[in-house]
C-alpha cells in the first residue's frame, strides 16, 4: 500500500486530559482477540488504485499532567470509513492484517520509549514530537519494507516469512501492550 494511504494520527492534548473517543467512532482497537473482517472495510475502493486493498490505521497520544505527575495514553485504532478491499479472499486480508499488527508493534514501541522519558518541563514538547516523529517515520519505513518484499502479498515465500517476523516483533514487546 503506498505511503500516502497510510494515514496517521497524532493526538497531542495538554490539560485537561481529553478522550479520544471522537477518533473511535467507526475504528476498530487493535486487539490480540479480533481479527480484521472484510465487514470492517467499509470505504469504496479507490479507482485510480492498483491495490487489493488498503488499510488505514491511527496512533494516537494524548498526554497530561497533573498533581501527581506526568500521564499518557495510546491508542492504536483500525479506521473502517478509510479502508478498502477490492480482492477481497482470506491471503489478502492476512496481509492487510499484519499492517495493522505493524502499527500495533510501533504502538508498543511508543509506550516503551514514553515510559522511558524524563520528563522536562521546558523541552517536553519538543521531546514529544520528537519521539512520536521519530516512531511513526520508522513504522511508515517498516511499513514500505513489508509491502516490497512481499511485493503486496503476491511473493507468498515472502509473505509467510513477515507474517511470523511481525508476530516475533509483537511478542517481543509484549511488555509494553498495556498503554
């Protein structure tokens, strides 16, 4: 899937702490639990696209502060009115699925680097930006890297081998699944 159909999110809310609950309306959560369904594409299919299909997902931060410190919280959610399937078999979405599961592992990835930061008041947002940028410009290169070497799913060697790299990712920063 080309980079510019990968859509990001970038949720940075100072006081109060607000929900991102206006982002959860037609998403789906990243869970180890649910699977993607071709029920949860609901956008049309570009025409002008040669993609099987396309897959959007969001990570988002929200962080505060309050008297007992500093907080965040990370969402990573699957956008059902931005995605679409034109091919629509079980191997297709397979694929699409590890898209969403990349996003997850950088969302992990994120909750690891923010439990790792020291708060500073006068360089935070700066700091934030950095950390969030820099996470999502490795997800999007990660991203790129699944779809040429498994040439959009079509190498299956290929394929089969991501699909195990990324679980192998996801388990290495199980740790971190809980933000």
């Amino acid at each position: 899937m080309p980079p510019l159909q990968r859509k990001l999110l970038l949720i940075l809310l100072l006081i109060p702490f607000f929900s991102m609950g206006q982002y959860k309306e037609g998403t789906v959560a990243w869970s180890p639990d649910r699977k993607l369904s071709w029920k949860d594409y609901e956008a049309q299919p570009d025409p002008n696209s040669d993609a099987a299909a396309s897959t959007t997902t969001y990570l988002g931060i929200e962080y505060n502060f309050t008297s007992k410190g500093f907080g965040y919280s990370i969402e990573c959610n699957f956008s059902r009115n931005k995605s679409w399937g034109l091919h629509k078999t079980d191997y297709i979405l397979e694929h699409e699925q590890g898209h969403f599961d990349i996003a997850e592992y950088f969302a992990r990835k994120l909750n690891m680097k923010m439990k790792s930061y020291l708060f500073n008041r006068a360089t935070y947002e700066k700091d934030l930006k950095k950390i969030y940028q820099d996470v999502v410009d490795e997800k999007e290169d990660l991203q790129d890297q699944y779809d040429l070497e498994t040439n959009h799913s079509i190498n299956e060697v290929k394929q089969a081998e991501w699909l195990k790299k990324i679980e192998k990712m996801l388990e290495e920063l199980k740790d971190y699944s809980g933000y």
